[in-house]
C-alpha cells in the first residue's frame, strides 16, 4: 500500500477522530491537509532517528511503529508503541530539542508529516488542540513514570503479562478475537519488557503449559484473559 501527498484527505479520514486532532478546529484541519507529505514505509524502515533534530511532526495514517532507544550497550529499549492516528515527534519539537529516540515501523506503514512553521502556528491559533496537546503530554508523562516503577518493582513475569496486555489494548485483536493484531518477535517483546530475548522465551513457555497463551510463530493468542490479567496483578 502507498499514496501520495493529495490520497490522503485529512477531513475524511476516520483516524483523526481517534487522534489528537479530533476537536480542531476545520480551519486548522485545512490547513494541515494542504501543506502535510504523507509517505509510505516499509517493515524495519526509520521515520526518524535519534539525535536528528526535528523539522516537524507525524501522524500515523496507518500501520503499527514502535520508539526506540539504544542503550550504551547497544541493547534497544522500546519505550513505546504506535497505531494509525498517533501523533509522533511532537515532544522534541515543542521542547526545541533533538529526539531522544528512534520512530521505526513494526509493519508497512503510512505516516504523514506536518512541517514545524504550520504545527506551530497552528497551536498559537487553536486553542482546544494545543490543551490537546497538553493533554498528550500528560498522559506520556504519567505512562512514563508507571513504567519506571514497574520496572523497578514488578518481577519480569508480571511485566511480560502486563507488556502482552497493552499490545492487545493498543492494536486490538485479529479477527478470531483471540490473536493479538501484531507479529512481534521475540527479541522485540523482550525490548518492550525490558529483559533477556532467553527470559521472555522461556517464560512465554511457561505461559503456554499454564494454558495462558497459544504461539504459533511471531503470532500470540490469548486463551485464556482472566489468567493472564492475574499473572500481570491488574485484576484491582
């Protein structure tokens, strides 16, 4: 799949009103839809690299991305995972710094660009996306600071069960309602978690005897919910 910077018409697509830009105003919206490049990219493909500075941001038309960041020891970090109306890069650009991490798609991938000038123009007009905005970076904040205590408290075990439920929750199950709509590998879950590739292979096998999960390849299917929310302690 590709298309072209006039394919993709920001007031008919259905993932603004899952987006950061649901409530703007239609001036902005114009706006954004004249002057934003939309660009398709494939599977291991950079939308952005860590220390580059910003020349605006993107927003996922679709596709699934992940943000990374090396470790010294070369060992990539997930710190967060992306679906079709998100918003990327905004943090560095409002923040006048380089990325701190890398934007790469997990699968084919459209994302389209908003230059710098436009964004930022934009906020100093409207009013309810730059609470929107404000909002977003919250959110990030509050997810970030939950992710460091889970990281520090919580056994890898129930991080991976936690890790596993928030891909579901972020991309939604395959059309059995049972598979999780993204082939991850093994490697990347362990990224995600923040441990060994060994670790989350030989849990995710203690997962299958428990009847908790079913692996067929990169494809993870939960068969039973109810147990792998009380591996992960989010049953209060």
């Amino acid at each position: 799949m590709s298309f072209e910077h006039k394919g993709v018409d920001c007031n008919n697509c259905v993932k603004r009103f899952n987006s950061v830009f649901c409530k703007a105003e239609n001036d902005s919206i114009d706006s954004i839809n004249d002057h934003k490049v939309c660009t398709p990219y494939k599977r291991g493909q950079n939308i952005f690299l860590e220390g580059m500075r910003p020349q605006g941001v993107y927003c996922v038309n679709y596709g699934k991305i992940k943000v990374s960041k090396l470790g010294e020891d070369g060992k990539e970090q997930i710190l967060r995972l992306v679906k079709a109306g998100d918003l990327l890069g905004y943090r560095s650009l409002l923040g006048e710094d380089k990325y701190y991490a890398s934007a790469v798609a997990m699968e084919d991938s459209g994302v389209c660009f908003i230059p710098r000038e436009l964004f930022l123009g934009i906020l100093q007009k409207d009013g309810v996306l730059t609470m929107e905005i404000m909002k977003l970076l919250s959110d990030d904040l509050r997810k970030a600071e939950q992710n460091i205590t889970h990281l520090a408290q919580k056994p890898v075990r129930e991080r991976l069960a936690e890790a596993l439920l928030f891909i579901k929750e972020t991309y939604g199950f395959e059309e059995d309602g049972k598979t999780i709509a993204l082939k991850i590998t093994r490697e990347e879950l362990a990224n995600l978690v923040g441990t060994a590739t060994e670790t989350v292979i030989r849990l995710l096998a203690e997962f299958k005897s428990d009847s908790i999960l079913e692996l067929e390849g990169k494809k993870i299917k939960i068969a039973s919910m109810s147990k792998l929310v009380k591996t992960a302690r989010l049953e209060d």
